[in-house]
C-alpha cells in the first residue's frame, strides 16, 4: 500500500512539473500567465484524485492564479527587457483591471464548478477564433478608447480571467490588437497584467474558501500549496524561455500558435461543463 502511494504520489508531481514548465513557456510567449495551462491539466489532476467537482474548478482556479504571480513577475521583467512592456497602456487599464479581478472572485465564489467551466471555455474558445482569423491590420480603433466607458473593458477582462483561473493575456492581448496595438508589445503588456490580476484575486480565493468543506490537503482556503509549491517554481524558470521564443516568431506565427491552442483548451473545457 505504502508503495502503491508512493507511486502515485511520484506521478502527481511529475504532472505538476511538466505543467509548471508547459505554463511558463507559454506565459512568456503568449502573456497569458500560464494558467490557460493550468487550469486544464490542474482540474484533470484533481479529478482523478476525486475531488468532489462541485469545489474542484473553484480550486484549479485559484491555484492557478496563485502559481501565476510568480510567473508574471518572471515574464513580464524578460519582455521589459526587451523594452515590450508599454507603461502608458498600463497606467490606463491597471485600477479597473485590479478591481474588475476582486469582482470576478466574488462571483465565482458563487457559481458551480460547471458554470466556471462554461466561462472558460467559451471566452477561449471566441479568442482563439479571433487569433486564427487573418486579421493582421484590421482593428475595430485606432486607438485604445479613453474616459469612464473606455475602463469597462479592462474591468471585464480583470473579472472574467480571475473567473477562469488566466493572468489576462489571454484577453487583453486580442483585444489591444484589435486597438491597433502591436502583438509583441501587447504580450509584453499583458504580463503585467497577469500579476495585477492574480495577486488580488489569489487573496480574494483565500478568504472566500476559507471554510469551505471537502478541499484536498494543503489548501488555504481554495489555494492548494502543493500544486504552488511544485507548479509556481518551474513556470517561474521556463517563462524567460517563453519570451525568447515569442521575438523569434512573426506575428503570424505567434497568432496562430496562440490561436490553435486556445481552441484545443476551449473543446476540452466545454466537453467538461456539457459532457
């Protein structure tokens, strides 16, 4: 019996460090956080330890936000050193895009474990029909809108990538490209982003799962610290590979690789939420 939890226990963590190294490469290439990786393979993992899937999304999700902070931080200071990170475009969206992650925990604290299935696998699936359309020079602006209404769309896509367990990427660099904003630079952008999501909605996880039954061991609140303590160190070390790889490729290259992963990402998130 011993030996029998041994191997698996040893199986559990080869699957947290190849996802761990998965997520970080394609944070640093995509801006995307890591946690369109993550929170896929993580709700696999715990099904088949048999967490009960009424709170198992709900800790996929906050894990994988919890292992993104990290990953940010590593990512975001590889394409700042590519000088990739737009400041002023941070300063727009920062406030409503940190408020917007709190708003999006509180809702998911209140949805099931299908709902939030649903979420994510829908808004992947619409970004990734958007990435492989063909649609290099075509924006619906030309120019990021300003004012009240303008920080709507931050907002959104602070609430919905806390909802779906993503540091923003996934999002926001669609949607700056559709504000006339150049992939490399948006994907740069986004990676901070990512930590101005993850860090307030990892917390927000913490306290609004913190007596919340059946959770596997090791949890705080919603936040598994083994699956951290293994994913975070690994995708923290593989997303300065990420973003080496990202300015090696053309803008079509990069939208298309972003393009066709998210949509295998969407089918396998929809196939759980209605299967």
């Amino acid at each position: 019996m011993l030996d029998m939890l041994d191997g698996e226990m040893l199986t559990l963590a080869a699957m947290m460090l190849v996802t761990g190294a998965a997520g970080g490469v394609i944070a640093g290439m995509l801006g995307v956080g890591g946690g369109i990786v993550i929170v896929p393979v993580l709700d696999l993992v715990l099904s088949s330890l048999g967490i009960d899937s009424d709170i198992r999304m709900h800790v996929t999700v906050a894990t994988s936000l919890a292992t993104i902070i990290p990953t940010a931080i590593s990512s975001s200071r590889a394409h700042e050193a590519k000088g990739a990170v737009d400041h002023d475009q941070l300063k727009r969206w920062g406030i409503a895009i940190f408020l917007g992650a709190i708003a999006g925990v509180i809702l998911a604290s209140r949805a099931s474990g299908d709902t939030l299935s649903a979420v994510f696998g829908i808004v992947a699936l619409l970004v990734a029909i958007k990435m492989l359309l063909p649609l290099e020079g075509k924006h619906i602006a030309e120019a990021v809108p300003g004012g009240a209404g303008g920080q709507l769309i931050p907002f959104a896509i602070g609430g919905i990538s806390s909802m779906m367990g993503i540091g923003g990427g996934t999002l926001s660099v669609p949607v700056m490209t559709l504000f006339n904003f150049p992939i490399h630079r948006a994907v740069g952008t986004a990676a901070l982003f990512g930590l101005l999501i993850s860090a307030p909605a990892t917390i927000a996880f913490i306290a609004t799962g913190w007596n919340v039954e059946g959770l596997p061991p090791g949890s705080l609140g919603y936040v598994n610290l083994i699956g951290l303590a293994i994913i975070a160190p690994v995708s923290y070390l593989t997303a300065p590979l990420g973003a080496r790889i990202a300015h090696a490729l053309s803008k079509r290259q990069l939208s298309l690789m972003f393009g066709l992963f998210l949509t295998v990402v969407a089918v396998r998130m929809l196939l759980r939420a209605f299967g």
